[in-house]
C-alpha cells in the first residue's frame, strides 16, 4: 500500500496558500511565500498581526494606531 504523505489541502486540491499572512494595522497584508498571488486570510492556515514579531516588522502602522486609539480615548 502507497500512501502519500503531504499537506491535505494539496491532497484534495483544495485552493490554499502555505505562506504566513502578516497583517498590518492599516489594513495592508502581505505573506510570506512570494508564490502567492491571492493574499486572503481564508487561503491561509497561519495569520498573524505584524507585531507579534519581536523584533517588529518594519512599519509604523501599529504605532500610529495605537496613538490615533490614545487620542481617540483621551478625547473621550
């Protein structure tokens, strides 16, 4: 018996993505794998926010959310 191990998405053809996709604050989303041409959260099994990298992603996105979120509660 020949029994093919593998990712079981790909075993039932099924569209997916085996990137991470990173999530920005400001809405913007990239993955990890550059094959991907489709970067949805529903063709990926791992999605992250940009700042659970602990050495940061590079974008002031979460920065200028959170403070546009301090202004806002201030405000209140």
């Amino acid at each position: 018996m020949d029994i093919a191990v593998g990712c079981a998405d790909c075993v039932v053809e099924r569209d997916h993505c085996h990137g991470t996709l990173i999530e920005h604050a400001d809405g913007v989303v990239e993955c990890t794998d550059d094959r991907c041409v489709m970067p949805y959260p529903v063709r990926h099994a791992m999605v992250v926010d940009c700042d659970a990298f602990a050495a940061g992603c590079g974008c002031d996105a979460h920065d200028r959310w959170n403070n546009m979120m301090l202004s806002d509660s201030a405000a209140s």
